[in-house]
C-alpha cells in the first residue's frame, strides 16, 4: 500500500511538472498592455511597448540575472503554405535562450535553432506538430521541405511537441531576426522573460525589474496595469511546497498502514508463541538464555515482513506499471500522470520502515516468550 501510495504521489508530481515545466523553472514574465495612470506628459491609455533595449537595460542593472529572452508575434495569423496544403497560423519570433527558459516547449524531430540561425537571421522555422499533420500528412519527413509564408520560403528543421498545449501544436517558429525580416517589428517585444541565476529574494528580483521598466518607459509608479509581471519563481515554489505536504501526507497515511499491520502481526507472533510455549520452555532448559529466545521471536517477525513486504513491493511495482497504460485508454497521452515510479532511496526507506515495524510487533510476544520457565512449559504440556 505504502508504496502504491508514494509511486501514485510521484506519478501525479511528474505529470504536473510535465505539463507545467517551463513554469517550474523559476522567471518573471512580462508583458505590456495600456496605462492606467496619465504620467510624465502622457495621456492615460498609452499602450506600453516594450523593446529589445528594455532587455538590456534590466541586464545592465538588475544583478544576478541567468538567462533572458523575448518572442514578438502579431495580433493577426499569417497564411502559411506548403505545396498544395496551407492553414492560417500564429508565426511566433523567438531570440536566443528562449528554449532554455520555456524548457516546456520540447523539439520531438529536427533540432532547434543555433547560434547561427540567429547571428545570421536564416530563413529556418520549426512547426507545431499539430502545423506539422496539417502542411505534412502526405510527407514522410518534415524536415527540409520548404514552407512559405507571405512570400518567403523558409526551410523547416524542426517540429515541436504540442502535447496538451493547442498553442505550441498551432505555431510557426522562426528566430527574432527571421521575423522582423518578414514583418519589420524588430524593435517591438511582446514578452519579456528573465531568469535570475537563484531563486533567492525573488520579489525583491520581480520588484528591480518592475521599476526599471516602468522607469524606462515613462509608467507611473503607482500603475498596476501597464504591465503583467508574473513571478513563476514565486509559484514554483508554493507548487513544490504543495507536493512535498503531498508527499507527507502519504507517508503518514502509508505509514498508518503498516501501523494497523503491526496489530495483526503481533497477534500472529502472540499466537505462535503461546502455540510453541512447551519448546520454549525445552530450550530454556537446555541453556536457552531469554536474550536468544527474544532474538529468535524477532528474526522470524523480520522474515515474515521480509516475505510480506517483498511480496508487497513487487505487487506494486506491477500495479504502478500497469496503471500508465490503463490511464493513456482513457485520457490519451495521460499528461496530469506520468511515470509513477519511486526511486531507490524511497524504496529503501520504505524497508528501514517496513522492518523497524515488524521489530516493534514482535517485540511484546518476544518478551512473553523469553519470561516462559521450564516449569511452566512443561504444566502446557501436560
């Protein structure tokens, strides 16, 4: 039970995490909408554009920042065509780590883009796998075929997992360059993100590049809605927070368990002894010393546990491995249940528990069988 317990636990954990990477590991995003306040000559109203030069203000004056990165997209979807198949898709302009912060947005065939697709702003994009069925369902082979949007040919390299994501299985990737070649918007961000290199003092991380910002672009002060800041540091942490009471949660109730097992396996140890009260006795008189007698009550609890335990694990090794693919018949791709299995620290601590129970149950029939004396013994017999 302890162990179907901790590898359900897991298994819901990994499917989250799974589903929510990106989120986990740990940025502020930003993105810019109206002003709320009138500021500095402005009118109240004025949309808020956020550009590359925001990017490398915040570097230069936030300290401790990891890893940064943008995307540009237009409001409208552009008309995408390969030979005679074509769709209206949203094409999204990424620049360099935008990978490696949005760690949820996996490449499944090709590869992403490099250095040099950036640098030199290459005419290559990558397609969402849902993209990828719709422009390619007659082709073997995505990769290298050539897909035009407006009036450009650019060539596909990769396509992307869109898993429960409609967004990522409905986009066209190409690099920041890439995009402002094909629309002219290369001074216009539409997200900003910025991981911090530790995820210690996040708010005071968010609230450096908030003012930044809002002083960079002639925003109030006191204006909460020109600006979306999300602190995914901030919710990483209260949705790690929230697993690990999970996980306590299913010990104690695993625990609670095995608690209620070692009634039962004290009963059977009380049983046996009271069973085997005259071959105590005889031992004892022979020169049995009750030390030995407890020792011998406890080693056959331990193997008894030893026997149900692995008995145990093994049955739920099978259940958590079956239940994978009994889930995916019903919800597809299964992607809130992922991978339930334990590891062996757990696995090992789940025996050091196991055993030091079935210890504890044999410890009061063990201790009634060591004050057994020959004379009674033999009155059992008799």
């Amino acid at each position: 039970m302890l162990m179907m317990l901790l590898g359900a636990g897991k298994g819901v954990e990994n499917g989250f995490l799974h589903s929510f990477n990106s989120d986990m590991a740990g940025y502020v995003r930003i993105q810019s909408f109206r002003t709320s306040v009138a500021y500095a000559g402005f009118s109240k109203g004025r949309s808020v554009v956020l550009r590359p030069s925001d990017l490398q203000y915040i570097k230069s004056n936030v300290s401790g920042v990891k890893l940064s990165a943008f995307d540009v997209y237009g409001p409208d979807k552009s008309f995408i065509q390969h030979d005679k198949k074509s769709g209206n898709y949203t094409v999204l302009g990424v620049s360099e780590n935008y990978f490696d912060i949005n760690q949820r947005i996996k490449v499944i065939k090709g590869r992403k883009f490099d250095a040099l697709d950036f640098s030199s702003a290459r005419k290559v994009l990558l397609v969402g796998d849902g993209v990828a069925k719709r422009l390619f369902s007659g082709a073997a082979d995505p990769i290298g075929k050539l897909v035009r949007i407006g009036n450009v040919n650019y060539t596909t390299i990769g396509v992307l997992d869109g898993g429960s994501n409609k967004d990522t299985a409905n986009q066209v990737l190409v690099s920041a360059g890439a995009y402002a070649n094909l629309f002219g918007a290369e001074k216009k961000i539409s997200t900003l993100y910025v991981m911090p290199d530790t995820a210690a003092n996040h708010l005071v991380f968010e609230g450096k590049i908030e003012n930044l910002l809002k002083k960079s672009n002639d925003i109030a002060p006191t204006d909460d809605k020109a600006l979306l800041i999300e602190n995914f540091l901030e919710k990483s942490e209260k949705v790690r927070g929230i697993f690990n009471n999970i996980k306590i949660f299913v010990w104690v109730v695993g625990i609670g368990t095995l608690v209620a097992g070692t009634v039962g396996l004290g009963n059977i140890m009380m049983v046996s002894v009271k069973d085997r009260v005259a071959e105590i006795g005889l031992k004892k008189a022979l020169g049995a010393t009750s030390i030995s007698v407890v020792a011998a009550i406890v080693v056959e609890a331990m193997l008894i546990t030893a026997l149900g335990g692995g008995a145990g694990l093994l049955f739920g090794t099978m259940m958590l491995r079956t239940i994978t693919p009994v889930i995916s018949l019903f919800d597809g791709d299964s992607t809130y249940f992922s991978d339930p299995d334990i590891d062996l620290k757990t696995t090992l601590s789940a025996f050091v528990v196991l055993f030091s129970v079935g210890v504890i149950a044999s410890l009061i029939p063990a201790w009634c069988a060591a004050k057994i004396s020959p004379a009674e013994a033999m009155r059992a017999k008799g």
